[in-house]
C-alpha cells in the first residue's frame, strides 16, 4: 500500500465543484475516473479544501491509498494524458502513509482577481469579477486589516455551511494593484463555506462606498450574514496554495 500526493492545477468553470455529486460533473468525479483507468483501483481522495463550482486552482493537493506499483512520475503522465485539458496532475509524489491532504495543512492561500474598469475583460472574463465602480483602495486595505485575526466569522457564512462553529483566524488580507487588475490574496488556516467570496464582497462594497468602516465594524459583531456584503462571483476565486 502507498500513499501518493498530488498537487493539481484546474480550471472550475465547467464544474459543480470539486466534492463528488450525483448526477454533476466535478473535479474529484473525473480525477478519480482517471485514477481507476490506470490503477484499476476505485480509490478515496482526499482534498486539502473543496472549492465551489465555478471556482480554480493553482495548487490544490489531494491524496490517495493505492496498491499500484507504477512510479509517481509515471503515474503523474499517465493520469495528464486521460485527463481533460482544464484539469493538470502538476507532480505526483510518495509520502507517509499517514500524510491526509486537509488535516496535515497549515494554512491556505486563496487568491481572487477583480477587473476594475468601465468595461469587462474578455479574455479573463471566466477568471476575474468585473466591477466597473471605482474602488478606494485604502479604505478597502483599512477594511482588510479589521478582518484578521481570530474572530467570529458569522456574518462571511454561507447559509447552509456545515462547520461546526464559525470561529476562523485570517493571518493576512493583502491587496496589489496591477493596471485594472486587483489581486486580493488571504492566508488562513481554515475557512467557512464561502466566506472569501464574502469577504471581498464586502471589502468591494466598502471600496465603492457602499458601506463604511463603522459600518464593517458593525457587520463583523452582528454575526448576521445579511448584514454584510454581496457575495464575489466563484469565477474570480483561485486556491493558490496550500501550505504544509
């Protein structure tokens, strides 16, 4: 028995996620399809975090038991030549056998791209949420720093998130703009059910004046998810890395 780890890349457009789903198409469905065609094996992956349908990946890392005996990086091209073009094997390694994608993770890296100008972008149309309002990058920078931090997460929670408690720390929320390109990237150990999406819906809206920082102040100890802003297109939403 081995345990191999994969880091993957994949573009979530055209898919319901990455958890399997009766009747969808997702990322984990097809990659282990891909896996039981070279290994023979039905196997069980194991995510480092389960992006929403729509959303990327630079750098997921899942891992799974096999008995097979073909070498990682032979496994690495034999899964990139069965897999469809928006899903990439970047490595495929050996590690302990007692190494689990999610629960040996110390933080994750999510990335989210806004395309801010008068005109949407064609080519980063699948990959970017296009606000046309100008944003006061300071203010939304300012908004950032109230949210890291170990705190109370409640009113960033999707309506039907599962966690068992809506305590999360954020380490950082950065900012860089690029021309009409704004990354915002957060670090964070765990994350509710679409709470970075939330996040820079709410840092977008207190950019566009929507909402001030008394205002977010006040979101963040209502605890009430309706308080808050709207909730970022899955499009723009990247998982960068995960850090072990």
């Amino acid at each position: 028995m081995r345990n191999v780890r994969l880091l993957l890349e994949y573009d979530g457009t055209g898919y319901a996620g990455w958890q399997v789903q009766p009747g969808q198409r997702t990322i984990e469905g097809v990659l282990k399809e891909c896996i039981k065609k070279v290994t023979g094996e039905v196997v069980k992956l194991r995510a480092a975090g389960r992006t929403d349908a729509g959303v990327h990946a630079l750098g997921q890392v899942a891992n799974f038991y096999t008995h097979s005996t073909i070498p990682a990086d032979s496994l690495q091209r034999a899964l990139n030549s069965l897999l469809p073009p928006d899903i990439v094997v970047r490595s495929a390694e050996d590690v302990e056998m007692d190494f689990d994608a999610r629960r040996w993770a110390k933080a994750k890296v999510y990335l989210y791209l806004i395309f801010n100008r008068p005109f949407p972008p064609a080519l980063y149309r699948n990959y970017s949420w296009h606000v046309w309002e100008d944003l006061d990058l300071e203010t939304m920078r300012k908004g950032a720093s109230l949210l890291t931090g170990e705190r109370d997460f409640s009113s960033f929670r999707a309506t039907g998130c599962t966690a068992r408690h809506p305590i999360r720390s954020i380490d950082s929320i950065e900012m860089v703009r690029e021309g009409d390109l704004l990354k915002v990237e957060v670090r964070g150990r765990a994350f509710l059910r679409h709470m970075v999406r939330n996040i820079v819906g709410t840092l977008v809206d207190l950019g566009r004046g929507r909402f001030t920082l008394e205002d977010l102040e006040g979101i963040i100890e209502a605890r009430d998810r309706k308080r808050a802003g709207v909730c970022a297109p899955p499009g723009g939403l990247f998982l960068k890395k995960v850090e072990y």
